[in-house]
C-alpha cells in the first residue's frame, strides 16, 4: 500500500509532478493529511491523483466548513456523522475507519495553549484517545469471533507523539497519552504534522517500541509492502 502523506507546507514538486509527470504518484492507493493545508491545495492533490483521502485538522482548521451541499450532507450520514465527510475526505478524528486490512485512526488539533478551537488538553485528548481505543477493542473482537485476520493500526494525527518529534512550548508539546496508546496497541505506523524543520533536516522519522513515527511536514511517500515501510522524504521524493 503507497500513502502521500502531507502536512502544514505546500509541496511545489508534488504540485508540478501531478501538471506534468505522474510517474511519481500514478501508484498511490490514498492521500493522508495531518492538518494546516489550504483547502484549496488539498482539493487540487485530490481531483489530481483521484485516490481516496483521509485528514485531521491541525491548530489552524481549513477544511471544515458551516454549511454543506445537499449531496455533502447526504454522504456524510453514510458515515454515520456529517462531520466525517468533508470536500471529498473522510475526517478520522476521533473515529477508526477500516480500509483493507488496516484500522485508520484519527486525533486532531495540538496541545492547548491559547483557548481556541481544536486544541486540546492533555485530560481532554486523553478521553477522545480512550473513545478511539474502545471502538479498535471492539474491532479486534469481532474479527477475532469471524476469525478474519488482525488488522494493522495506523494513525493519524497533527500533533506529535511526546518527546517523539516534539518541542518545549506548549503549543508544539507532544501528547502522553499517544504514547500510551502505542504501548497498548502497537500500531505500525504514526503519521503526524504541526513540526516544522525547515533548514534544519528534510525528515524526521523515529521509532517507538514496534511504531514508525513520521513527522509528515511537506510530503512523503510511504510504502508498506509485507509489513516492511520505506518513506521517500521531500527532497528525496523526487530525485
């Protein structure tokens, strides 16, 4: 499975290689945003590369909307809450959404530190991670009643994991409780945004027990092929 994963800058190449040169991107089987991109930017990587999409909001929201069309609000309800269906992505914020042999999980927003929308508290990111949890409890059962086989984990996020990727003011801090989720759940793989590290490296990728952390700043090509992950950063996405 090949993801795009983007966050918080708008990828020139990326743009230029849907305009003039595919190669690159004709193998993507999704798009996965981990927040603070324009509206406008994420709706031309879709219509481009015509895979699905799946994102969070970051600190600074630009896909949810107020109102919605009729068809919007219509789709919307197939999963289960108009909030899931935005602009032609699923928004995996506090939910899990099965794709293939995959559970997608989805935590928005960063650490509070002004009082505005989609931040949270540590206590407050705690209970949605505490919601998420018990739906892949009941996930993991029910396959395991229909004896199918165990799914992978892979969230999605804007804020980092603590003291993965993450900073000391308390805007850029990471949460705790993401890291206890990835001691109980062991997932294969953390896609975050909100860190920016322009002039300082063009990746950061960290390990945490059996979990692959990726700060998606920018764009990567992630690509998980009989449980191995190779990621093309950036740069290197198109050398």
């Amino acid at each position: 499975m090949k993801i795009l994963a983007v966050s918080d800058k708008e990828n020139t190449q990326v743009q230029n290689s849907i305009l003039k040169n595919m190669d690159k991107l004709k193998d993507i089987d999704m798009i996965i945003s981990c927040g603070d991109l324009s509206k406008n930017y994420l709706e031309f990587l879709v219509d481009g590369i015509k895979k699905e999409f799946f994102f969070v909001e970051g600190n600074h929201p630009t896909i949810k909307t107020s109102s919605k069309s009729c068809f919007e609000k219509v789709v919307s309800k197939v999963y289960e809450n108009e909030n899931y269906f935005d602009y032609g992505g699923i928004n995996l914020h506090s939910r899990i959404h099965i794709y293939d042999n995959y559970i997608l999980v989805g935590f928005e927003g960063s650490m509070k530190y002004n009082g505005k929308s989609f931040q949270y508290s540590e206590k407050e990111m705690t209970r949605i991670v505490n919601k998420v949890s018990f739906a892949i409890k009941k996930q993991q059962f029910k396959d395991f009643l229909f004896k199918r086989k165990k799914k992978e984990i892979i969230v999605v996020s804007h804020a980092p994991v603590a003291q993965i990727h993450d900073k000391e003011d308390v805007c850029h801090k990471g949460f705790n409780c993401f890291r206890t989720f990835i001691e109980k759940f062991n997932p294969v793989l953390w896609l975050h945004g909100h860190i920016h590290y322009e002039g300082q490296t063009n990746e950061q990728i960290s390990r945490l027990n059996n979990t692959l952390i990726v700060n998606t700043y920018g764009a990567h090509l992630i690509d998980i092929n009989n449980g191995q992950i190779n990621i093309k950063s950036n740069i290197k996405l198109f050398n």
